[in-house]
C-alpha cells in the first residue's frame, strides 16, 4: 500500500499496520488489540431479519484472544433463522478479519469483526446470506473472468420534534443539497460518514436530499451517504454497519433514523439505489468502449431488465416499498433504462467519460496539464429501497448481471428498453404505455419470484427454501391491490408507515 493511502486513511487500524485491510491476518489483529489498549472484542453478524447481530467478548489473555480468532465461537442457529431447527441448532461465527474496525460507540475500548457463518461440518452454511452472495460472485468470476464492483446510495429519514424547524426552517420538499441552518442533521450526517470511513466504508460524499416536511407534531428531514464502489461482498457488509451506525447517532441525538422506504403520501421516499461497474481481475472499470458504454455493459443492463420484476422481492420486500414505486417521484414504475434519465429503471450517470479540462476553464490560473482519470463510470438500478435484504438483492443482481452477458439477444434487447425521454409526461405516453411494469405489490413480487425461482437455484446459489421464505413472507402481507385501497385514507397510511418505520 502506498505510503499516502495509509497516512490519509481514515482506518485506524489500516493506518497503523501500514497494510490494506484485505491484507489483514489474526495476528495483526492481535497485535493492534495488544498495541492499542483494545480491551473487548465484538463479533457482528445478520439474521433472518437483515439487521445486526452482536456478541461480546471481554479480553482477559492472549491465549482467548488466540481461541476466539482461531476457531469463533457457537452460537444458536434457530434463533437467528426459522429454517434451522433447534434440535440441531448449533452454528459456528468465524471472524473475517478483513472487516475488523474500531467500535466507534463503545464505553470501552472495542474492536469489532463481521462473521461469517459454518456448519458443525466446518462448511459454509449454504442459506447464509452472506455466503449466497459469495456463491453468485464466485460464479459470475469463474463464468466471466471479470468481477462486479458496487456502490450504494443510503438515503434515510431523520425524525425530530417539529419545534426544530421553526427557525431557518427547510423548504418542503426542497432540502436537496441544503445546508446547515435550513438543514438540522447535518452535523449528523457528517458525524456518521466519518465512522463509516472509520469502520473500513468507502464514503463517496453525502449531502441532505429532497424530502423535508412538518407535521404538527414532527419535522422529517432526508439525507443520503453515497459509498464508493468496492467489492460487492463487502459492500453489503459496509451498508449494514453504516445503518448500525446511523441508527446508533439517532439514539445518541435523541432523534429517530429511518430507511423506510415511504414516510407519507406525496413525499419524497427513500431508494437504496446501487451502483455496479463490471470489472477485469485488476480492478480495471470495463464499462466504457469509446466515448459510450462498452457491450459487456449494456449486456448486464439487459440482464437486469430481464429480472427487474422478481428483483424486487428481494429490494422492494414490505407493502410500503410499493408506495413509493410510483410515477413521477423520481422513482421507476417501467422496465427501460436511459442516460441521466430519473424516471428510468436503470440510470447510466455522468461518469467523465470525455476527455475535458473543465477544471482549468473554471480556474484560469490552473497552468499543470490536467490528467484524465478514467474508470468513475457506472450503472445505476433505482429499484431497490431501504427495505432491501442486502445480500440477497447483491446476489440477484450479480445473477442477472452474468444473465445478461449469457444471453444471445443481450444487445437488441437493450437497444429495444432504451429510452430518452422523461416517461411520466404526458406527451410520452405512448412510450410509457409500450413498456412492461414493475410489481405493484409484494403479492405480485412474489409471483414474478416464484416464475423465475429456478433462475435463482442454479447451480445452488440460492437454496430453494431460501426462495420459498421469501414467496411466503411476501405473500404473508397481503397487500395485492394495497395502493388503490388505501388511496386517500391518510390515517390508515400513518399507520402502515409506523409498522414499518424500522424495518431492517
């Protein structure tokens, strides 16, 4: 690792052991543990739930710390998921080391680790979420020869008394990019990207976002913290310590943070839209080809498009995820995809593909030759929102990512969803009336899952029980034609929001 890459990390362990943190050993944790005056250790792991789990440890020798990071530790597997029976319900945690980060909130001096989770065998647990990402990247390497790297974009609402924004107050819905006073969190906000970077986050930047209002007794305030991109295994590890994170500032703030995926009717809802580039072996972005995007890109474009549908079931899981796929929220209701295009399923953003000398034209003293940096380019699926099991919805996508580079007619069928314009104007209406919908309900969300779940099972990624957990939860809701009962009934939508409101 280069000398200013560990001097201006912001991960104390990575700047003290002078390595990368995929580079991290048990001995180096050990060693920082000893070095540092670290008297707990923590492991961290998810759940059926999607949320965090957490086990303590206090340190009392170097021969425990050898015993904990050398074997784990057990734990109940039937507490943690309904499939495990309890009659054998034992299951290992085993450190990643890789994930190892200074606990930012603890009383004591703490490091904490994501595990990962072993069978009495020592085999990975097949329906752990975690290891089916792994299976489905290790397939689309092993099928590709080519890696998926991803970002995520963490929108949440903060939740306060209303007395809040009596001074300085926060335009209705139109708080994005706002700044301190007219935005309230946003020391929050900041405070929160620095323990992500902290806990080994790649932070991108964060900034308040559109969604703001006040009730008679509450004021909401939207923010989003954008990652950049990174290996897709540890990007779901990284968004679910950043919602731990968040959720622990809340606390400490005396507010409340949501990822709800809608908060009220006519609001601005938050996404958890991901980012991907496909990359070579050596992190080279491979999804540029001239001054456009390269046919490997606009193949995993198509692939998504062909599973958006069943997609959801695994970004899009509680009824309130349908209130917020509507038109024109900026959020996509059509299967199609565009550049720069908001109201599409599939976004390509400005990604410096033109070789420009914006910065000497804004700073006319600029004399150096500006370089080109290429490989910022990326592809955005706006589906997904806050309610996403993460490591399922990552699996899925890789699938359908290696899906669509497979598929014989990638290209035309990309060509055929392409679209330029803004779908939700009334003067494009027949090109929004020509495109396929998206489900409208979790209901309808599982039928698309049930239709592709042998897509999903080949080759053993997702196991079956896996995909019919999923039909049946989403089933369990019935919420089949949920938007059109409610439609005005605002009490009963309050009602269904503060059911949801902290949800994974």
């Amino acid at each position: 690792m280069r000398e200013y890459e560990v001097l201006m990390n912001p991960h104390p362990i990575v700047k003290y052991l002078r390595k990368p943190a995929y580079e991290f050993t048990r001995y180096d944790i050990i060693r920082f543990i000893e070095e540092n005056g670290i008297e707990q250790v923590n492991f961290h792991y998810v759940g059926e739930d999607g949320k965090l789990k957490t086990l303590n440890f206090v340190i009392t020798s170097r021969h425990y710390l050898e015993s904990i990071f050398a074997t784990g530790e057990r734990v109940d597997g039937s507490s943690l998921f309904s499939y495990v029976e309890a009659s054998s319900s034992d299951l290992y945690v085993i450190p990643k080391f890789r994930t190892a980060f200074v606990n930012p909130f603890s009383e004591v001096p703490a490091l904490d680790l994501m595990c990962a989770y072993y069978t009495k065998e020592g085999r990975p647990l097949e329906s752990a979420p975690e290891y089916i990402l792994r299976k489905a990247h290790e397939r689309f390497k092993k099928a590709t020869g080519m890696k998926v790297k991803a970002l995520g974009e963490l929108e949440y609402y903060v939740i306060a008394p209303a007395e809040v924004n009596q001074n300085f107050p926060n335009t209705d819905q139109k708080g994005y990019h706002a700044s301190k006073p007219f935005a309230k969190f946003e020391q929050l906000r900041v405070e929160a990207m620095r323990y992500i970077a902290q806990c080994g986050g790649k932070i991108k930047y964060s900034h308040s976002e559109v969604g703001n209002f006040t009730t008679e007794d509450y004021y909401y305030e939207q923010h989003e913290i954008e990652f950049n991109p990174m290996d897709v295994e540890d990007l779901a590890d990284k968004l679910v310590i950043a919602k731990w994170i968040l959720r622990n500032l809340a606390a400490k703030y005396g507010v409340t943070v949501s990822f709800a995926p809608k908060i009220a009717q006519g609001k601005a809802g938050s996404g958890l839209h991901i980012h991907y580039m496909i990359a070579d072996m050596n992190d080279e972005n491979l999804m540029v080809e001239g001054d456009g995007l390269s046919p490997v890109a606009l193949k995993t474009i198509a692939g998504l498009l062909d599973k958006a549908k069943s997609l959801t079931a695994f970004g899009n899981t509680i009824p309130i995820s349908y209130l917020r796929l509507v038109p024109n929220q900026e959020a996509p209701t059509r299967i199609c995809w565009g550049e720069t295009n908001r109201s599409a399923l599939i976004r390509v953003p400005l990604g410096w593909i033109l070789k420009t000398q914006m910065i000497k034209d804004a700073n006319p003293f600029e004399t150096a030759q500006v370089p080109y940096i290429p490989g910022k380019q990326t592809v955005e699926f706006r589906v997904p929102d806050g309610s996403a099991d993460i490591y399922h919805l990552l699996a899925g996508m890789v699938m359908a990512m290696q899906h669509g580079i497979e598929m014989p007619n990638a290209l035309e069928m990309a060509e055929k969803l392409h679209v330029e314009v803004d779908i939700f104007k009334p003067e494009n209406k027949h090109i929004r009336d020509r495109l396929e919908s998206l489900p409208s309900s979790c209901a309808e969300s599982a039928d698309y899952l049930e239709k592709d779940r042998e897509f999903y099972q080949q080759d053993g990624v997702f196991p079956a029980g896996t995909i019919d957990r999923f039909i049946n939860q989403l089933r369990s809701y019935n919420d089949r034609d949920l938007s059109e009962r409610l439609f005005g009934k605002n009490e009963q939508i309050r009602e269904l929001v503060d059911k949801y409101l902290h949800y994974m």
